[in-house]
C-alpha cells in the first residue's frame, strides 16, 4: 500500500502548470513544399525554432511578440488575409493578443521543382481574369494570388505552375486541364491541394461564390 508520504508526493504533478507552449498542425506536404496551420490562444507561444524561407498568410486578426534571430523585435500585428514574407532562420512567437491568432506557413522544400515546360507566371490566371484576381504578393521564391470566382463565372485556359490551392470557401469546380482532362471538384473551406504545372480552365459551377488562394511556388 502507498504511504501517506507518497500521496503528498503524487500531488505537485496533479497541480502542475499547464504549458503555454503550442505546437502547429502540418496540414498539406510533398516532396517539394509544406502548409502548417499555427492556432495559438491568448497567451500560447511557440518557442524558438527553425523555419525555412516561407509565406504567412494571416487567417484571424492578431497581435503576436516576435523574436527573430535571438532578437526580441516587440509586437507585430496583422489583419485577416494580410500576407508577408520571411527568410529562413530562427524565430519565436507568443500571441500578445485577447483573440485566438490563426496564420498558415507556405514553406519550400530543398527539392528540385518538376519542369513547367511551356507553362510561365506571365500568362497565369491574372492575365485572363484580372478582376477576379489579386496578387499578394510576388518575390523570388513564391508568388500568392486570391481569387474570387462569382457564382456561374468561369476563368479561361490559362498557364499554372507548380502550385498549391488553399480554398477560403466551400465551392463546387467544372475543371479542365491539359493533364486531368474534364473532371467536377468540390471542396472545403481549409481543403489543399497540389497541381503540377498545366494549362487549365475552371467554371463556378456551385451555389455560392468560390475563394481561394493560388500559391506558386518558383
């Protein structure tokens, strides 16, 4: 039988503080990217890590206390849907905020692209369907689109590289491509996707309009 002693023991453990650290949710990866989901509620913090050179996209408003390189840089905040670009190297985050802060993590991978052949960012779907497209952002390693496709809209063939789809909405696709022939999609909000480069074309053939992030990967 346990002794008193060992009771008096056992309840430090049972008391213990709970851990405000809080690891992110690898949600999509291949041999040549990776999409992680960070949730962190008022308070949690991910501790100093490796991230290599990568995309944020903000999915709630937020304010979070960064440190960069060993260096504390004080408060960032960003709004939904806001974008921005960071080198590889070490970083920590802790949500300064009273709101839950949401962001996804667009990360390269050291393997080599597949070939795009004819395929190029100048004729991707911001040359056949500008008003319902929007650059993001544009560097030397990714380039970020949102597209907004109305209900019975349709985007022409058009050229896209090696890429991942982020669905911001619930929507049903007629889809066409050079590679896959005709095909019907659906997804969810928070589906993603892969597609090697291609010609394709794409109509909204849903109830609802349909949303979602192109990110390219150069």
């Amino acid at each position: 039988l346990a002794s008193c002693g060992d009771k008096a023991q056992q309840k430090p453990d049972q008391t213990a503080e709970k851990s405000t650290d809080k690891a992110p949710t690898v949600i999509f990866e291949n041999a040549y990217a990776e999409v992680v989901k960070v949730t962190l509620a008022p308070g949690e913090q991910q501790p100093v890590h490796d991230g290599a050179n990568r995309v944020i996209y903000a999915l709630t408003d937020y304010v979070i206390d960064w440190e960069e390189e060993g260096q504390k840089t004080g408060e960032k905040t960003w709004k939904k849907g806001d974008v921005h670009f960071h080198e590889a190297g070490p970083h920590a985050a802790k949500n300064a905020g009273t709101t839950t802060a949401e962001w996804l993590i667009f990360a390269k991978k050291e393997a080599e692209l597949p070939d795009c052949e004819d395929n190029t960012l100048e004729k991707d779907v911001t040359t056949v369907a500008a008003e319902m497209a929007s650059v993001l952002i544009d560097n030397d390693s990714f380039k970020i689109t949102s597209v907004a496709l109305p209900k019975g809209a349709s985007i022409p063939m058009h050229s896209g590289v090696n890429r991942i789809i982020y669905a911001l909405t619930d929507y049903q696709l007629a889809y066409e491509s050079n590679t896959e022939g005709k095909s019907e999609k659906q997804f969810k909000a928070g589906d993603v996707h892969w597609h090697e480069a291609c010609m394709h074309a794409l109509e909204n053939t849903g109830d609802s309009d349909a949303e979602f992030l192109v990110v390219s990967y150069k």
